[in-house]
C-alpha cells in the first residue's frame, strides 16, 4: 500500500484498507499483538489508525528512515513467496486467491523455517503460549497512556516526542 503525495482523499481510502488488513490480521493471529512495526508509509499515520491501534491496546513503531533491515522479518518473506510460491502458480488464474490462501496456510502451520530453528511458526506459538499474554494482559502490560500519535516526519516525530517530555 504504497502512495504518492499526501491527498486527503487518498490517505482516507488507505486509512480505510489500513484498518481492514489490521481487522483481517488480528482476526486470523493466534494470539494478541502487543506492537506493529512498519516503515514510514503513510498508512499507519492516519489519526484514525493510529487511535485504533490505541484502542486495541497495540503500540504502533514505525521503523527509522533508511533502516531496511528493520523491516528483515517482512522482507523474508516476500523473498520467500516469489522463491517458492509465486513460481508455481500462474498469476492470471481464476483460483489464485484460494492457491495464496494455502500457501499462507502452509508457509504458517507446516513450513519450517530457518529463524525458528527449523519450526513452523505454529509450532513456535505452541512453545510460547504458555508466556504469551492473551487481549487483556497485553494492554494491561503495554502502559497505552503513554502512547501518542506518531508523525510520518521521522525528525519531526522525535521533535514532537522531545516536546511532549517537557510538558
């Protein structure tokens, strides 16, 4: 979800498609999500996204500009798609979306993966469980009252941040 410019019109469209990947991701995830990283598009900075992740107790961090291996997690996997996933398939197929819907089921629950020691995700979740807080302790252990809206300006958020500890 990439844009150009900051059109008003555009930034509510992405806003709107921003909260309905988030609803679709936090409804798929096995467990409760403390934090989202992402780099400095300007999906995530909308006020309105940004109070929603509030309310769903999720610390919104977008990444320092320029720092793409802060983003290494997404990066492999995209890799990992157009490597094993996307050479299979034919793009113009009327099942495509049914065919990445398995792929994601495969690449989450069975697929092993290096960073997890050869595990699946699935099979890492299960070992963390035990630890992992459900909705209700992640926003209790997340302190959301220090949390603000974030600005897309890299140093003008950090101006803003600077700002808000003198008050």
């Amino acid at each position: 979800m990439h844009t150009t410019g900051g059109a008003p019109n555009l930034q509510k469209t992405h806003c709107g498609k921003t909260l309905d990947f988030l609803d679709k991701v936090l409804g798929e995830l096995p467990f409760s999500a403390q934090r989202i990283q992402a780099d400095r598009g300007m999906e995530f900075f909308a006020d309105k996204v940004q109070r929603w992740l509030m309310e769903y107790g999720i610390k919104f961090r977008p990444n320092k500009p320029a720092c793409p291996h802060l983003n290494g997690k997404v990066e492999r996997s995209r890799k990992t798609g157009l490597e094993e996933f996307y050479p299979t398939v034919d793009l113009k197929a009327a099942g495509l979306k049914n065919l990445l819907s398995e792929w994601q089921y495969y690449y989450n629950w069975f697929r092993p993966h290096s960073s997890l020691g050869g595990k699946s995700p699935d099979e890492r979740r299960l070992e963390l469980s035990q630890t992992t807080p459900f909705w209700d302790g992640a926003e209790r252990n997340n302190h959301l009252e220090k949390e603000r809206l974030r600005a897309q300006n890299y140093y003008g958020d950090l101006r803003l941040a600077k700002l808000k500890r003198c008050m």
